[in-house]
C-alpha cells in the first residue's frame, strides 16, 4: 500500500491537474527581480515599465519598432560555406548552427531590411543576439557588407543595432577577417556621402567593438547597455583594480566621451528619424493635414470695465 499511496496516487494526481502554461508568461527584472507580465512588456517595446530595464529585442521585433506601418522588405545575403573547418568542441558547429537557425527563424547573427523611416527610405541592420551570441562570423560579416552595399546603391542611410559577444571562434581566422573587411565597406559607405548611424545595445563587446561597430557617424547607446572590448571581470583580474561604478555602462561612455548620446528605446526611433534628415540635410515631415475641423466658436462681446 505504500507504494500505492506514495507513488502511484501522486503520479495520477499530477497528471490530472497538469495545466498548460506558457513558459514565457511572466518575465524576471534583471535588476528588480519584478515580475512582469509577458504581453506587458511586449507592448512596451521590451522595457520593463516599473524599473525601465531595456531586456533585448529580436531583430524581427526591431525591424517592426523602427519602420513604417511596421513593414520592409527584406535584403538577401550571399551565401557562405556553412562548416569551412569542420569545428567541434563539445558538439559539432554545424549542429550548433542548426540549432541557432531553429530558435531564432534566421540564417545567421545578422537581419537586413529596406523600407522608409518617417517618410525617408533608409536600410537597417539588426545583430540578433540569440543567434549564438551575435557572434560575428563569416555570414554576419557579409550580411554588414550587402546592407552598406544596399545603402550605397539606393543612395540611403544605414542604421545597424548591434548586440554581439564579439568573432565567432568556430570560424578561426575568417570570423576575424571580417573586421578589415567591414571596415573596407563603411569607407565605401563614407566615401558615398551616406550616413552610418550606429545604435549600441546590451551587450557590444569583443572584435564587433573593435571595428564596424565603433565607426558610426554618429553613436547612440541604450540605456545601461554593456559596451567595450573585454568583460569587466577580464579588466578587473588584468590590472588587479576594482573598476568605477557603472564602468563600460552605456551612461559612462557618454561622460566619457565614447558615445554621442543615451536614448531610450522609445525615443529612438524620433531620433534616428531627425538625425537621418539632418545628415541628409532632408526637410522636416509636414504635420498630418486630415485633422478634425473646429468649429468657430462665435466671439463673446467684451464686458464693460467698471
């Protein structure tokens, strides 16, 4: 009976109260430890409403805060050889790469997309930071490559949102080679006349830093983002010296002179909008003319002063 009662009655029990719950249905604060519900922070862009943490976003999800009517069209990229040195560590690359494709929807790190921004076309990249870490690697560095190649041949802007841990090591010294050569392409970009406009999201470390992501026009940061090089633990351990406060925070490198401002994410997309116009030296939107009419209202006599 003690078998009965301790295993197979609870066994039963719990199969019948089993409830579907989706797994995603509250999301944790970081920095609180709030819990928040899931289709509230959605709506909100993927802030937290009470602590204003900025958790990241999925390219498709910032491809559609950021053009009109919340469309683009997407921009192919060149293919690239899926294993070029047959890496494995604890599991084979390749399979690491299907796995990543199967969570994330995309091909590689690196989504591109073509529509107009407040009325102004203009090409955007977003790095996907789910994709094994944003990582840069043979298809990323292509995809940064054909979004400035986009840009130039339609004579537009280029937004990239970085969110990267920097080379993909799977790839050797390809995923490095990738640094020269987007950097050979936002010369092209410069050369053309054509603003690079960067924005920096949590977190932009390693080899990304080092290159296409550090030679923007202009650089925007989110709000307590994570940006430099190294980790702080690897400095701190390096130079065995307790850091300042907030060091490599987004904020900081603002004070430092690093970045060019901190805006939030519900304001970014007002600001690249202006900061395109400006660059491209495009007027300003006129106002919407299909407001409601006002009626008149019929002057009041003015009263007598005693």
């Amino acid at each position: 009976m003690n078998w009965i009662s301790n295993v197979v009655r609870p066994k039963i029990r719990s199969f019948l109260n089993r409830r579907e719950v989706p797994e995603n249905l509250w999301i944790k604060c970081p920095e609180t430890g709030q819990l928040v519900f899931y289709k509230d922070v959605e709506s909100n862009q993927f802030v937290i409403p009470g602590s204003n943490y900025h958790m990241r976003m999925s390219a498709p999800a910032r491809l559609k805060s950021m053009f009109d009517g919340e469309t683009w069209f997407d921009i192919g990229v060149p293919g690239v050889p899926a294993d070029p040195l047959k890496f494995r560590d604890t599991r084979r690359y390749s399979e690491r790469l299907k796995d990543a494709r199967a969570k994330t929807g995309l091909g590689d790190a690196v989504k591109l997309g073509f529509g107009k921004l407040e009325g102004q076309p203009v090409v955007i990249g977003v790095q996907e930071f789910e994709f094994m870490g944003g990582s840069l690697g043979m298809a990323a560095g292509e995809a940064i490559i054909a979004g400035i190649e986009t840009a130039i041949d339609k004579q537009t802007p280029f937004v990239l949102f970085v969110s990267s841990g920097g080379a993909r090591m799977q790839e050797g010294i390809l995923s490095l080679m990738q640094m020269p050569r987007t950097t050979v392409a936002v010369q092209r970009l410069r050369e053309a006349k054509k603003p690079y406009i960067v924005v920096l999201t949590n977190p932009t470390t390693g080899g990304v830093t080092a290159s296409y992501a550090m030679l923007g026009d202009v650089h925007i940061a989110e709000p307590g983002a994570l940006i430099g090089f190294a980790g702080p633990r690897v400095i701190e351990q390096t130079i065995r010296e307790r850091l300042p406060d907030g060091f490599q925070k987004s904020e900081y490198l603002k004070a430092h002179g690093m970045v060019d401002m901190v805006v939030h994410r519900h304001e970014l997309r007002p600001t690249i909008a202006r900061i395109c116009r400006l660059l491209t030296k495009q007027p300003a939107p006129e106002p919407p003319t299909n407001l409601p009419a006002v009626a008149e209202q019929p002057a009041q006599p003015a009263e007598p002063v005693a």
